[in-house]
C-alpha cells in the first residue's frame, strides 16, 4: 500500500482541517483517492470541480499513484 503525501489549499484545507497529511492509500488514482476523502473529510467539491498535481506537475485524475508521490488538489479560486 503506497503512502503518499496529500497538500491541500483553500476550501479543502478548511475542510480536511489541516493543510498537510501523510496518508497510506489503497487507492490507485488521484480520482479514487478523491472520492475517498470526500467521504472521509467531507469536501463538498466534486472531483471534476478540482485539479491535480502528482509531484509538482498537474496531472490527469486517473495517473497512477506510486510510493512517496506528493499529490495537492487544487479547488477552483478567485481573485481581484
């Protein structure tokens, strides 16, 4: 089982209560692991409203997870 960092910003960090976390995942994609911590964490984004980074560099939903992958989802901003 793959341990993987996870980052998050914004309303996900509100959400997740914290802004980092260390994480053994069975899940073998950023869209499964998604799904898991939307139920886990209650994220009220949908997968689709969020973009992904694997290791620095945005990344389709379905990329596969490896041990020691640092994967951030990125929730829709606005500015001004």
């Amino acid at each position: 089982m793959p341990r993987v960092t996870l980052r998050y910003f914004a309303i996900l960090r509100d959400q997740a209560g914290c802004s980092s976390e260390e994480l053994d995942t069975a899940c073998a994609s950023p869209a499964e692991l998604y799904a898991k911590l939307a139920d886990t964490r209650g994220f009220t984004l949908r997968a689709d409203q969020c973009r992904v980074a694997v290791n620095g560099e945005f990344a389709p939903m379905s990329t596969t997870l490896k041990e020691g992958d640092e994967v951030v989802f990125i929730p829709p901003v606005a500015g001004g």
